[in-house]
C-alpha cells in the first residue's frame, strides 16, 4: 500500500507529527518496534513549554503537580526554592504515549506497534521503509522518530551533533507515608556524578528516581545510583523497572535533520537540552513542525530545507546558551551551589528556566554580568 508519509517511532515525536498529518487528510502510517502501552525510561516531567505543546485531555493523565524545586549537593545542603507560579506537571509514559499514539490512530493514521522496522531507503521518487519480517512499506515522505539510537538517522545522509550521555530510572514504590513527602516538589541533585545529576520525581504510587551524566565517559551507573539512593535514605530498588537508557544532548551547534524526502524529529534529531535532559517539549515542537514541513513541501511550497533552517532558529539556538551554562555549572558545581544558596534571585531565575517559563539566553547573561566563573567559558 501507497502512504503519503510513513512514520517511524511512535513516542512523542512520531504520534504528534502523525496526528497532525492524519488530522489534514494525510494517508499516514505509524510503526514502532514497541507494543503500545509501553515503557520508557523517563521523569515523565512536563515543564509548562510541553504542556502547552499538548492537545486537550493531557490534564487527566497527571499523576502530580510540582511547584518546588529542592536543590541539593551530593544528597545534602538542601535548597528549596518555589517557582513564580509555573508548575511541573508529573505523567506516566506509558500512558502519555498511549494517549498520544491514540490520538494520531484517531485521527486516521495507520498504527503498526509491536513492528520494528529494520531498513530504511529514500529514492528520488520516494520512500520505503522494511520490516524485520521482511515487508516493504512505500510512501511519499519518512519521519525518523525513531529515538537516540534512530536506524532512519544512521541510514540516511543527516548532520547531528548530539552527544549521547547516559541515564539509570527505576520506579521505587514508595512506602506509606514516604511519597507524601515528596509530593508537590522535584528533588535534583548535583555534584554526585560528572556533568550530571540526580532526581526525584513524585508519581501516582511511586517515585521516579534517577541519575544521569551528559558524557558518556562515566562508568558504573549503579554505584553512583545506589550511593544517591543511600545518601536520601530511599529505598534501593533491587528490581523490575530500572532501567539504563541514552539520552542525546544537543550542543546547540545545529544541523542537517531533512533529506529530500526525510526528517528527523525529537530523540532522533538529538533535541535534548544538555543541563535539564528535558526532551519530550522538543520531541512534540520538533514533531509539530516536521507536520508542518511535509504540508508545505506537499502543496508545492519549496523543499525540506526550511524545517532544518526552523529547527537551528527556533529550538537549538536557544539551547546553546543551555549548553554554555551547563559547561560551567557541571565544571564547579560546589561553587554554582553556594552561589544559588546565596543569591535567592538566581535560585528563583534557574527554577523559571527549568520550568520553561523564562529562557536560557536571558539567564546566561544575568549570570555573565553578575559572576565571573561564567565568563570563564
Ligand atoms: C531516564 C530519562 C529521563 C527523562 N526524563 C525526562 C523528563 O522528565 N522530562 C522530559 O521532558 N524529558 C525527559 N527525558 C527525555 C525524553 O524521554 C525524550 O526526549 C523523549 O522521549 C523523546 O521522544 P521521541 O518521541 O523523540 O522518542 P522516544 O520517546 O524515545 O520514542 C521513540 C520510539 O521509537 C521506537 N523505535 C526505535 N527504533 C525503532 C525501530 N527500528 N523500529 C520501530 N520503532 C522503533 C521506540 O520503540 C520508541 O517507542 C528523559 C530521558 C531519559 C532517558
């Protein structure tokens, strides 16, 4: 069967872009080696950029509301700092993605999970993508959405600059009494591992405890893990949902993400801030415009061109300055904490940021006017 556009990976990327597309008329369809619902290491943390990304009816899947961030060093020194109003908002994956997957099936696309795609071809005439069972799937237009290690990514001639760091979740469910401490706040952690941190994120029975590194060059995540886990007297999970996955920082340099017929969007593409790790605003923006694009170029409107020109403007230029400050703040950590726990201005500023209720660009220069280690960089 002929498709308009075939859409590998159905997180957040592939089913946003595929609901707008179906939604337009679009023949569409969708394919993700996963069998819906599934799992996906993650926070599950939407700031306010995401949620205002998501179409109605998100609402009934938060599980939490954080209006605190609790700053530590190394699992102690803690700083509370409130934001000015801004919330985070706590999902499952496994049902956020469901919910989307759901949608793009609702608006027409085809929904193939539970199929890994194992090759990928783009013609001059076209696009195919085969199934690890050997079928061919022909179309007009392929969206890589197919994650940090994206096989549409390595198969075609893109441009990214990602750097892939590493990460550890697991779900720990919480005993009586533990998660209502948590509620209502994020715990983040510096200075425990290299260019990295720790969290903790309250859920509807659990909490969501991590730690990740944005270099790849750290070894055995499970003892910088359990020595987080130990240090605010969690319980260390010894089980089930724990699980290692890469996450793609972006270096805010930009990049090639179309080909003639092809885009890359969210994970793929490498759209990870690289201080926070929040991915899943890039991945619904980035799967918003990739719609877009394709819409364009079908009516006539030029090539896929202007999509990598939007991706460099509108999410990585504003990411370099994410990745100058995390240069620093990962570098001197001890002195970034004593600093924030100083300045309560700067404390307030960070949150906004992190909530995505302020920029990057306008936090970098209050810090360059204000403090010398960030013009060291
Ligand atoms: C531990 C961790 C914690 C995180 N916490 C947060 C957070 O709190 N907030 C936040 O905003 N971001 C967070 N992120 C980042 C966020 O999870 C990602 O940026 C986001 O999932 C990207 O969405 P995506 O649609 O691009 O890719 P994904 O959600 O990774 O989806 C890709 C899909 O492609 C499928 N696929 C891959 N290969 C194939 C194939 N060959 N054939 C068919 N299907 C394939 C996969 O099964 C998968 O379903 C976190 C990441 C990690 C690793």
């Amino acid at each position: 069967m002929q498709y308009d556009v075939l859409i590998c990976g159905a997180g957040p990327a592939g089913s946003t872009c595929g609901r707008l597309l179906a939604g337009q008329g679009f023949k569409v369809a969708i394919f993700d080696q996963a069998s819906f619902p599934r799992y996906k290491p993650c926070g599950g943390g939407l700031t306010g950029k995401a949620q205002g990304e998501l179409a109605p009816g998100w609402e009934d899947l938060v599980e939490d509301s954080a209006g605190e961030v609790i700053f530590y060093h190394r699992q102690k020194d803690p700083l509370p700092v409130n934001s000015d109003g801004a919330v985070i908002k706590m999902v499952s994956r496994e049902r956020l993605d469901a919910w989307l997957l759901e949608g793009a099936a609702r608006a027409g696309a085809a929904v193939r999970d539970g199929y890994p795609i194992a090759a990928v071809r783009e013609t001059e005439s076209g696009v195919a993508v085969q199934g690890a069972d050997g079928r061919v799937w022909e179309g007009s237009f392929l969206v890589g959405a197919d994650g940090a290690r994206s096989l549409v990514r390595r198969s075609l001639p893109f441009q990214t600059e990602a750097t892939d760091g590493i990460t550890l979740e697991c779900e720990v469910p919480a005993a009586d009494g533990v998660l209502e401490g948590y509620r209502g706040q994020v715990l983040l952690s510096y200075g425990g591992i290299p260019a990295g941190y720790g969290w903790v994120f309250p859920k509807g029975d659990h909490l969501s405890v991590g730690i990740g590194s944005f270099t790849r060059q750290v070894k055995g995540l499970r003892r910088y893990f359990d020595t987080f886990c130990r240090g605010l007297g969690l319980p260390i999970p010894l089980q089930l949902r724990c699980r290692g996955a890469v996450i793609p920082a972006a270096g805010g340099q930009g990049g090639v993400f179309h080909t003639r017929r092809a885009l890359l969007v969210g994970d793929a593409a490498g759209l990870v801030d690289p201080f926070s790790g929040e991915g899943i605003y890039y991945a619904l923006r980035s799967g918003r415009l990739a719609a877009e694009a394709i819409q364009t170029v079908a009516g006539g409107g030029g090539g896929l061109e202007a999509y990598s020109r939007q991706l460099n403007d509108e999410l990585l230029q504003p990411l370099h300055y994410a990745w100058q400050i995390a240069r620093v703040v990962y570098a001197l950590t001890p002195v970034v904490h004593r600093l924030v726990t100083a300045n309560p201005e700067v404390a307030r500023r960070l949150v906004e940021v992190l909530f995505g209720s302020a920029t990057y660009e306008d936090l970098w220069h209050y810090l360059r006017e204000r403090y010398a280690i960030f013009r060291l960089v």
